[in-house]
C-alpha cells in the first residue's frame, strides 16, 4: 500500500513537471511573438489623421491629455482649439508641474495648502490656453533655423524656429539633417526655448489644426501672459 502511495505520488510530480513545461513553452512562444512583432515595421506611417484635435488628443493610448482636456472643457475651448491653425499641445505632466509649483508655493505659508485644477481656475484666465493656439499653421518645415515671432490667440508674442541636432544617436538611422522644433518666448534678452517632442500632426486629413506636443518637461503657462 505504501509502495502505491508513494508510486502514485511520483507519477503526479512528473505529470505537475510536465505541465509547468508546457506553460513555460506556451509563454516562451508568445513572448518571442511578441518581439517579432515588435521589430516588425508597419510600413510608412502618416501624420494625418480624420479625427479633431480634441478627439485625437482624447484618444492617446497613452491617457497623456487627460487633464488638458478637462481644462479645454473648464474654459469651453473645444471649438477653439479644433480650428485654430496651430495647437501647441502641453501634456499632463506640464499641468502637474505647474500645480505642484504653486502648492509648494502656498505650502510656504501654509504647510496644509492644497492647490489643484479649482485653484488654478479662480487665478488663471483661458488666455492661459489660448497662449498654446495660434491661427497660422507651424510645422517643422514652415519655420527655419532663426526664430521668427508670431502672436497667439491670446494676444502674446512668441517665436518657432527648428534647430539641427549634432547628437549622433539621431543619425543612427538617418542620413539626412534632424531638426527639432522649438516653441520660444523672449523676456527682455532672455529666451526661453521648449522643445516639441511631436510635431505636425494633421488633423481632420489634413484640413483641421496642426498638433504640436511640447515635452513632458514643460511646465504648464511657464511663458507668462
């Protein structure tokens, strides 16, 4: 009897082995699926896209414009940016750099301060949006390497210009010059520069506003109205 336990239990060992292999075959297949088709290229991708500025920004994947959204929404400036000519889109991470900004600003006099997206509303007009807004279209290839000035539809100068890139990480796959596009604002001799880190996408085929996304490190009506 013991001889049948003990046989029994070798056999349910070996079975449970077999198993665990199998699984670890069946993940190891899907994981090199999923590398090739990782590294397989998809063919020539389009910066146009049928969809609005705002349903466009609505639908990254990546929930990266949530909150300029709920701003867009607070200021009811949908319309306005769907048919400007240029929207310099600032992330959400630019509006939490501001929030936090001014948190830590009050917490300077009060340690207990909260500052969120309703304080910011009682201080910042919609201007503060419409700075990101212009009626012309930019894009990388409009502009050229010495800062030209435009006026956004807040009423405020800023200038676009594009500035070539010497890091050879740039030209691993690229024989040609890359050029970044750059949003400026000019305080007296001082400019300060923010890189785009998307530019031209198209909106609406191609008949709506042009996109820009300005980087992560921006920080949200940082060019001051």
């Amino acid at each position: 009897m013991l001889f049948f336990k003990n046989y029994t239990m070798e056999k349910y060992k070996k079975n449970i082995q077999g198993v665990i292999c199998i699984l670890f075959a069946v993940v190891l297949l899907a994981t090199s699926c999923k590398k090739d088709d990782y590294l397989t290229d998809g063919g020539t991708s389009t910066a146009e896209t049928p969809l609005t500025t705002y349903d466009y920004l609505a639908a990254h994947q990546g929930k990266l414009f949530d909150t300029l959204l709920l701003v867009v929404d607070h200021y009811q400036l949908k319309t306005e940016i769907n048919s400007a000519g240029t929207f310099f889109a600032p992330t959400d991470y630019s509006i939490k750099s501001y929030l936090t900004s001014k948190q830590n600003q009050a917490r300077l006099i009060d340690p207990n301060a909260i500052y969120g997206l309703a304080e910011m509303y009682d201080q910042l007009p919609a201007d503060s949006v419409r700075m990101y807004m212009f009626n012309e279209k930019i894009t990388l290839n409009s502009v050229t390497t010495a800062p030209v000035k435009y006026t956004s539809k807040a009423n405020t100068e800023a200038f676009f210009n594009k500035v070539l890139q010497t890091d050879p990480q740039y030209y691993v796959w690229s024989s040609e010059p890359v050029y970044f596009l750059f949003y400026g604002k000019q305080y007296g001799s001082l400019t300060t520069n923010v890189q785009c880190q998307t530019t031209g996408i198209l909106t609406q085929s191609g008949n709506g506003t042009v996109l820009n996304v300005l980087r992560n490190t921006h920080q949200f009506i940082s060019f001051s109205l």
